[in-house]
C-alpha cells in the first residue's frame, strides 16, 4: 500500500547505492520492526528494478533472519526496463 506514495528506506538506500558509485544489485534484504516478511512497495520494486537482473535475489526478513527468498522477478514481472530509453 502506498498512501500516497512516500519515502522509504529502499529509496534512501537506493540513492546512496548510486552516489557511490552504483552498478547492478546482486542481493537485497528488507527488514521491518514491527512486520515479518515485509516486501517493497510497488514505487520501490520499479525503481529498485532498474538497477537489478530478474534473478536479483530478495531476502525478506523477520526478527528472525531470513523468513523468505525471492527474485526480483517475482516481485515485478512486468516492470518498465529503463534501458529501452537509451
């Protein structure tokens, strides 16, 4: 859910990912405080998209460590590709 869509910490994460230098994401985890298993919203995995391969690996984690593992894939089928624009 987004209401509307706001900051989160994967944009955050995202930019300073970038303003160091960048390139491709291998692996990402995601944690919350107070949910288990808590996923990117969907401005997150479109802008997170862009900067992964489809098989770019997703931990999302609990308290415990690591509740799931997905691919970005999974997450956005059918995201915009930034790199039809070049």
């Amino acid at each position: 859910a987004s209401y509307p869509e706001g900051w989160c910490a994967e944009t955050t994460a995202l930019g300073h990912y970038i303003m160091g230098g960048g390139g491709k994401i291998v692996e990402i985890a995601v944690i919350a405080e107070r949910m288990a298993k808590c996923s990117p919203c969907g401005g997150c995995r479109q802008r997170l998209a862009e900067f992964c391969r489809p098989e770019t690996k997703l931990y999302l984690c609990d308290n415990a460590g690591v509740a799931e593992t997905v691919t970005m894939g999974d997450m956005l089928p059918y995201g915009f590709r930034g790199d039809i624009l070049k």
